[in-house]
C-alpha cells in the first residue's frame, strides 16, 4: 500500500473528515443500504468513495483493490462482486460487512483490541475507519511497515510480531514524552513523523515472513518436556518451564488483558507489554503449570482476582485459557 505524506491542509481534512463522520453517523450504519455502502461509477455519494477518494488526507488506500471494501461492482458487468469469506449472495455478505462495520465502530470507542483484530474487514479499511471516527485516539497510518520504521526511527523498542495496534500505542506513548509534539492533534503528529523521520524505503516483498514467536515458544515448551521428566524435575528446571508457560500465555494475549480487554497500560524497556501471568486454578489449590490454566491480565485484574476471584470471571477466564 502506498501511503502518501500528509496534507498539510489540517483544518480541511478535519472538515471533511467532521462531514463524513456526521453522515455516516453510527445510527446511520445501522441501516446504510448496499447502495449507500458500495462503489457504482459516477456515484461519489456512498461510503468507500468518500473514504477511499475524498478522505485521502486521513491515509491513501487507493492502490489497493476494490475488493478490500468486501463488496463492489464489476464495471464489466455492472453487477456487485463481493468476497466469499462474507456469505454465498450479494446481500448475504453486506448484511455480514455493515455488522462488521458497526462492531468495529463500538470496538474503537471501547478500545477493544480484542474486537478489533477479529474485525473481519480488511486490515487497510479497518484501520482507516477507526482512525476517520477516532482521531484521538488512532494515528492515519494504516501500513505495519510504516508504523515499524517510525518505531526504529524514533528509538522505541518493538517486537517482530507487534501488530498495527500495538505499533501505533507506542508511538502515541512515545508522543505524551516529547515536550515540542505532546500537545499536537494526531493529524499534526502524523505529519511531523513524515517530515522529521521522511517516507519508509521500499522492501522487497518477497521476502518470507520470520516464525512467529508464538508458535517458536510453544516449539520450546514442547522440546523442554521432551527433556525432562515432569515428576523428577528440579527447583530451577520448574521456574525456566514456568517462565516459557508465561510467555506463551502473554504473547497469546497479544497486549490485551484477557479479563478486561483493555491494552496493557505500559511497556517495558524490551518493548513488551506488560501484562501478569494468573493461573486460573491457582497453584496453591491445585491448579496445573499449564498454558491451558493461564491468562495474561493487567495488574489490576491481577489483583482483583487475587482479592475477589469471583466465579463468574473464573469460569470467564477458564473457557479463555481452554481456547
């Protein structure tokens, strides 16, 4: 995806980005019509022109297909086409992308990174949308690679698999300690990443893509109990397994606290989110070192479950750590 550098014109894209949001209203995606959603040449009314073409000051989406709004016309037939992953007929999958699209929408304004991810819109679309209603609170750039080289650039420590969400909660954590930028919109701060640090080199798209550390940390768990014997191991063999049981369940997590399904409220110096390691069953009852007893929290659900240990939020936690 190309991303251009930004209109300088704030005030403008603010203006037309207040008019689109006052249109698209979420009452209104309630009910927005396959008509009022999907793209039909000439028509420059309907939501994915206005985000794609009028609103290219809040990130340029355009070199990527019509396919990535989920449902579009063929111009060589003029009948709408859509993607199979949302249902079998035209209106059975708007019926699945305007849901998606209001879920995504409530998702941003409760900061569900959880809802988020699972969004089934293309990332590029999602995470326009969520920067066009939320422009507070999510930066107009929409490209991983972007977002990494800004993290690198700036001097903030990130990890392979962090994702645009967790890319874009640092630099905005990264902005609140700079004196000169703390005080600018994010459409202002946008800008000063592109000026001050310039446009990311282009990369070779080729390139594999590195096993995730997830699967890499479950490999090494795997391999530790092929050394060892459970029953027979010792007082240092028990915390380095418990130490990989840990991590898996924190990168699981993927920087959501699994009880509240709030971000971590920090990271440390590795770059890591922060969250606990909370075994469900705790251990002094009988609960398993396992990963299938193991959620990630925030330390004040931590320690809510510590003090409280309500059922409700066991048997919550439970099915969690099962998944």
């Amino acid at each position: 995806m190309k991303i251009s550098e930004p209109n300088p014109n704030i005030l403008h894209i603010e203006a037309l980005r207040k008019k689109f949001v006052s249109d698209f209203d979420r009452d209104m995606l309630e009910g927005i019509t396959l008509e009022q959603y999907a793209m039909r040449t000439g028509d420059k009314k309907n939501f994915c022109y206005r985000l794609e073409r009028e609103q290219i000051g809040m990130g340029d989406i355009r070199n990527a297909t019509a396919q990535k709004f989920g449902i579009w016309v063929r111009k060589s037939t003029g009948e709408y086409d859509f993607t199979k992953k949302y249902g079998q007929t035209a209106e059975e999958a708007f019926s699945v992308i305007r849901s998606e699209l209001c879920r995504l929408v409530d998702a941003g304004k409760e900061d569900d990174f959880n809802a988020i991810r699972k969004n089934m819109l293309a990332p590029i679309v999602r995470y326009k949308i969520l920067a066009m209603y939320y422009p507070d609170k999510f930066l107009t750039i929409h490209s991983e690679r972007h977002l990494t080289y800004f993290c690198k650039k700036a001097g903030i420590p990130y990890l392979q698999d962090d994702d645009e969400l967790v890319l874009q909660r640092k630099l905005l954590q990264w902005k609140e300690n700079q004196p000169d930028i703390q005080n600018q919109s994010l459409l202002e701060y946008v800008a000063y990443l592109y000026e001050h640090f310039g446009v990311p080199p282009t990369v070779d798209k080729g390139l594999a893509k590195k096993k995730t550390r997830l699967k890499k940390l479950k490999d090494d768990l795997k391999a530790f109990d092929g050394r060892h014997v459970k029953t027979h191991m010792t007082e240092v063999e028990v915390k380095e397994r418990s130490t990989l049981v840990a991590e898996i369940v924190k990168e699981r997590a993927a920087g959501v606290c699994q009880l509240c399904n709030k971000p971590a409220p920090f990271f440390n110096k590795k770059g890591e989110a922060y969250l606990e390691c909370h075994h469900v069953i705790w251990i002094a009852r009988g609960g398993a070192d396992e990963v299938y007893n193991a959620v990630a929290l925030c330390p004040n659900c931590h320690r809510k479950m510590h003090i409280l240990d309500e059922k409700s939020d066991v048997d919550y936690l439970m099915e969690i750590a099962k998944g």
